[in-house]
C-alpha cells in the first residue's frame, strides 16, 4: 500500500478531530477528499504529511510512519501547503509549488 490510514484518532486542542478513519491507497490511485468545512480534511492531509501525530491508530506512507521518519524521505513523496499561508517575497505559483518539491 502506498498509503493507509488504520482506525485513525486526531485530538487537536483537547477536541477530537478525526474518529475511526481508515483508507487505503495504491500507487497510481487518485483519491479525492470532499467534505463540509470542519470535517477534518486538512487535519487528515496532515496527518498523512506527518504534521500531527494520531491519538490512536496508525499511519503509514511508503511502508513508514511519516511522523517518525526522516523529513527529507517524507518530502521526497509528499509536499503540503496549509491554507492560510504568508508569502514573505512575491513567488509565482509555480515558485511555490516547486519549493515544496525540495527535500
């Protein structure tokens, strides 16, 4: 698998986030993520990136847990961009998104 979720927990500021997600994705898969805004999309992308560290239950990227593995093997697969993010020099988008490409 190259990606899988297995009864994920999320707790963000003492406030469960996610509850029981599991999924699983194949190399060359795509997958589209809908839902109403607070439903936790973001906060699961995170955690697939290893930004957030589940409560319960286990994540895996490219057969490791991306919230202990080196960075720079995470970035070699997967580059993230919140929301809301201030730019302090004028990048073009696609500036932006070759950045993330750097590991």
């Amino acid at each position: 698998m190259w990606l899988q979720l297995s009864e994920v927990d999320v707790e963000l500021g003492g406030r469960s986030v996610l509850r029981g997600v599991s999924a699983a994705v194949s190399a060359g898969e795509l997958v589209v993520i809908v839902g109403p805004n607070g439903a936790g999309k973001s906060t699961l992308v995170r955690a697939l990136a290893g930004l957030v560290v589940p409560s319960r239950g286990s994540v895996r990227a490219f057969g490791n847990d991306p919230a202990r593995s080196d960075r720079r093997v995470i970035a070699r697969h997967v580059a993230y961009l919140p929301q809301q993010y201030d730019l302090a020099f004028p990048f073009i988008v696609e500036e932006v998104v070759l950045l993330g490409r750097y590991s």
